[in-house]
C-alpha cells in the first residue's frame, strides 16, 4: 500500500490510516495487558498498593489523591475480584492516549503521519514497561493526554466550543485526583491562554472560565478531605523532595533532571531518523500553521520548564519519573516542527523501527519479570508468596476462632498482599511504609487499633528485618506472637524462603 500523502485521495488514506491506527490499539492492548499478566506470579508493588486504597473508598490517602485507588477497586471488582481487571485498566488509559495522540494529529498532519505519531508513543519507556505497574503517574496519564487534546479542540472549533472547554476542565479536574503534579499542565493551559496572542482571545468567552470551574469543582471533594486530616499528602511530597549540596545543587539539580528525560526521550528520536535524517531542522511555517506550532511545543515543553525552574529555584532533585507524562506528544510535536523527507521507504521504516522498540520492551519487560531471580539470587516484589500467606493467615485464624479473619495488620504490602490474594478479603490495617509495622489513622484512615483489638485479627511482618514484638505487645497486651513462618517465594530460582513474623490479636 503507498503511503506517502500524495498517493492516495484524502478520504482513503484517512480510512486506511485509521485501520491502522485501530489496529495498532488493540495489538497495544492484547501485548501490554496478557505479556505482564503471564510474566508476573502477583501484581507489583503500586499496583497492590492502589487497590489496597481503593478497596477502602476514601476521599484520600496519606500518599496521593484517590482516583487511581478507585479504579483499580472498580476494574478488579469488574473482573472478579482479580487484578487482571487493573493490568487491562493501565493499557486502556494508554490506549486513551495514542488515540488523543492520533486524534490531534489528524487535525495537523495527514492521517499517515498521525498514525506514525500515535507509534512514537510506543518508543517512550513510561508508556510501554512504566505503564506496566499502575500507580497515580499512569493514572494520570490519560486525563493529561486528554486535556491536552480538549483544549485544542476548544481553541481551534466554532462547532460546540463550549463542549470542550467543559471537557479540558473535566480531564483536568480527574488528573488533579490523580496526583498534585497536574498542576503543571494546568499552569502551562493557564499561561499559554494569557501569552498567546491568538489563545487570549478565549477570555472574551465564557469557555476558560467554565473550564476552571469545572476542574475546581472536581477537585474540591479532594481539597476539603485534605484540610480535614492536615494535608497528609503535601507532607509525603515534602519528604520525597531532597535538596542537592548548595551552591552547586541549583545548577546539578535541573541538568541531572534534564538530562534524565533527554535519555528517555533518545529511543523516540532514534526512531525518528529515517525520516527526519541525523541533522534535524526545523521547517518553514506558514502563518495559518504557527497556532498549532506553538499549542504543541507549549504543551510539550512548557510542564518541563516549570518542573525544571522549580528544580533550579529551591534546589531539590527531581526524579526522572516526575517528567513521564510530559512526552505523550513529543513524537507528534517532532513531526509537525521538522523537516520530514517523508516517502513510502523512509517511513515505512520509521513505522519498523517503532515495532522494534516496542518488542524490545515488551521482550525486556518479560525477561525482567521472570529471569532477575535466576540472575542475582534475590526475587522481586512480583515474586512476594502471597497466595500460600493468604491461605496460611486464614488458617491460623480459623484453627482458633472458626471464624472469617476480619483484620490483617502490619507490613501495608504484606498484609495486602495477603488479603487480597487470600480466600477472602479482610480489612486491612496498614503500615505507613513499607518495612513499617506502625499502624495508624494518618496512614489508614478507614480503621484503627480500638477496631483491631475489638474484632482481633493478625498483624504480620517481615522477620528478617524490623523487629516490632515489643511495640506490638504495647499496643495490643492479649496479643499472641507466634513463631515466625517461612514461605516460599513465587519463583523457582534458588532463593532463600520468606520469613514472616505473625501475631495473633484476639477478638475481645
């Protein structure tokens, strides 16, 4: 099939290129979804972690807003009851993003370009393996994708305008609730329809205003939450943010940043060079073209330069993470500013290269799942043995009390993972952190000790590393410690067995 622009009539490359793109969504969605599920014995460590939130249905966790919690919750108990239901929710929201992606480029590239836009995203590292382990980053990732696309919509069609200036509220109120770091693509909207010549002209209207009440109006459930219990959330923020050596850290702290999303960015302009060449320049605009040059680089880089004046202000090192929804349209925003040389062999090839990145990471994503052990001697958390202590915990319990065990305390990641792949899912009491057995309301909002020492439950924790027996004693003075038990991990490497310490708190 040709593929340049001019070698078919408009109307069947657009619905040859959607095929293709339509095409490209569920390979998308059957690879990333089925390969981690097979490769992986239990769900990694912040996927458990969200639907040990969501399973409580709070307005918000110590951590991070809710919305991630509250899906993983609603797409398990969709697939009953199994975490097979929040893989599929992860691909799906990345799925939501290649068609905001193919969706935005139809309006400023031809449909084949689009489509090859849309196959950049599956050389980016955060949408491929990082989209893997669900957490609030890959919550977020399609409400950004999606805002990013409203707005547009919004600038750029007379026909229902005020629709979509809703919508970019919408998208943006849910990524809030996905986690605080939306409000840098918040910022970049707000700024880009103050600066921007042609974007000003938006406030003469009720849509911008509309759009923030919209988004204020989402978040505010979150926000009231949040002043009641005393901005838990802020204080994690506080504690992730450490400060470089000064002087010298305001100018390491925004490179080392920098230079962390340049090497995530690499594979896509590797990508890109069959038909962008080596030597990329930019391309002549026209006037009619310069909107949506400067909507794309401002949407695109205008989150990286706020993060990085943050960085370079206060002095903080930021993870490379903090930037894994900046480059959803990165690929697109290439395609549109650079002078392409684009024929049937130059992108036929950029379209195998992206296929190639694509493997690779799905092959890397596997090998990693299953062969670390094999290689260093120690499992990973996908390896944790939480169907036998699930089995083990309720059978401890009801040797004794011929009852459903109602609480699992300690270790949040040991006792969700206990409870959730165990006969029956108990409430759960967790730690603040991991390798913590400190139990609190700040951490768990939901429960608390006069609860577990009314109703009793179990309290369990690594016994190869803290030793809370004496706390635990403190706290709950009928408490029963067990011997600790030794369970094998989910792998067959040669690893030695995982010792939990158990304690037994009797109902009164």
């Amino acid at each position: 099939m040709p593929l340049t622009p001019n070698a078919l009539d408009l109307d069947c490359q657009s619905r040859a290129a959607s095929r293709a793109f339509w095409l490209l969504a569920a390979l998308h969605l059957a690879l990333w979804t089925l390969t981690p599920l097979a490769a992986q014995p239990v769900a990694p460590l912040d996927m458990v972690e969200m639907r040990y939130w969501g399973h409580q249905w709070q307005l918000g966790y110590h951590k991070h807003p809710p919305l991630p919690g509250w899906i993983a919750e609603t797409a398990c108990t969709l697939c009953g009851g199994k975490f097979f239901g929040v893989y599929l929710a992860s691909q799906l929201g990345i799925v939501a993003c290649l068609w905001a992606v193919w969706r935005l480029g139809r309006e400023v590239v031809s449909p084949w370009l689009a489509f090859l836009a849309a196959c950049l995203v599956e050389t980016s590292y955060w949408y491929t393996m990082g989209s893997v382990e669900y957490n609030n980053n890959v919550g977020m990732f399609p409400f950004w994708a999606l805002a990013i696309l409203f707005l547009y919509w919004a600038l750029t069609r007379r026909d229902a305008q005020l629709r979509w200036w809703i919508a970019t509220g919408a998208m943006l109120g849910l990524a809030m609730l996905c986690k605080y770091s939306a409000a840098l693509l918040a910022m970049t909207v707000f700024l880009f329809l103050v600066a921007h010549p042609m974007a000003r002209h938006s406030w003469r209207g009720a849509g911008p205003y509309l759009m923030i009440s919209v988004a204020v109006l989402l978040f505010t459930p979150h926000f009231v939450w949040a002043v009641a219990h005393g901005f838990p959330t802020l204080d994690y923020a506080a504690s992730r943010a450490h400060s470089g050596p000064a002087p010298l850290g305001y100018v390491l702290c925004p490179l080392v940043f920098i230079a962390s999303q340049l090497a995530v960015l690499m594979p896509t302009a590797l990508a890109l060079t069959p038909v962008a060449g080596f030597r990329w320049r930019l391309r002549d605009f026209h006037k009619t073209e310069r909107f949506a040059r400067d909507f794309l680089l401002a949407m695109t880089l205008g989150p990286l330069v706020i993060q990085t004046a943050y960085s370079a202000l206060f002095n903080k090192w930021l993870l490379s993470t903090y930037g894994s929804q900046f480059w959803m349209y990165a690929g697109l925003t290439l395609l549109y500013c650079l002078a392409l040389r684009p024929n049937d062999r130059t992108i036929r090839r950029t379209w195998l290269a992206c296929a190639a990145t694509g493997g690779l990471f799905l092959m890397a994503s596997a090998a990693h799942s299953i062969g670390t052990p094999y290689v260093t001697g120690q499992p990973l958390r996908i390896h944790c043995p939480a169907p036998t202590l699930g089995a083990t915990l309720h059978q401890v319990w009801r040797q004794r009390y011929h009852t459903p065990l109602p609480v699992i305390a300690g270790d949040w990641w040991l006792a969700a993972n206990a409870a959730f792949y165990g006969p029956r899912i108990p409430l759960i009491y967790g730690s603040s952190d991991l390798n913590h057995v400190d139990m609190c309301p700040r951490s768990s909002g939901w429960t608390d000790d006069e609860h577990l020492g009314k109703y009793g439950g179990i309290i369990i924790w690594n016994a190869g590393g803290c030793d809370p027996r004496d706390e635990i004693r403190r706290r709950f003075p009928t408490v029963d410690v067990l011997a600790p038990i030794s369970v094998p991990w989910e792998t067959r490497a040669k690893v030695r067995p995982l010792r939990i310490g158990v304690a037994v708190v009797p109902p009164r």
